[in-house]
C-alpha cells in the first residue's frame, strides 16, 4: 500500500520503483486524488488498486481482498463519480 500525500506523478513514480524492486509484489495507492485520470495513470502503471483516503475505512480490506484474488480494485465513489 502506498499511502502518499503528493502529486499524483509522484505517487505514480514511487508506486513505479517499488514495483521494480519488488517484482511480483501488488500496489495498491492510497490518495487524495480523486480524478478518474489520476485512477487511469494509477492502474497503467502497474498498481493493482486504488482507494480514496475519504472512504479508506470502508474501501481497505476489500481492496486488499480483491488484489490477493488478482483483481484490480478502485473505490466505488471513484467509479461512481467518472
């Protein structure tokens, strides 16, 4: 889980690195960002799910359960609002 309070190409390239040092291993960013663009450049990236930290309380152990099934998991609210 990336949990990051920084612009969205940031978080994109931290998500990046950790993927690239860690191959195999599942992301899942944790943001502020809620633009279906930032969801989009988020998941072409490689991470596996993206959670709004507004709806993070409900939105966490789904993600994580989904992304251990190998499904890719964003927030609800985000789906909803693109």
């Amino acid at each position: 889980m990336v949990d990051l309070s920084l612009p969205i190409t940031e978080e994109i390239n931290v998500a990046r690195r950790v993927m690239k040092r860690n191959p195999g291993i599942k992301v899942i960013i944790l943001s502020v960002h809620d633009e279906q663009t930032a969801v989009d450049d988020c998941l072409s990236a490689g991470a596996a799910g993206f959670v709004l930290k507004r709806t993070a309380a409900n939105d966490m152990i789904p993600a994580v359960w989904e992304v251990l099934k190998g499904l890719t998991y964003v927030s609800p609210s985000v789906e909803a609002e693109g």
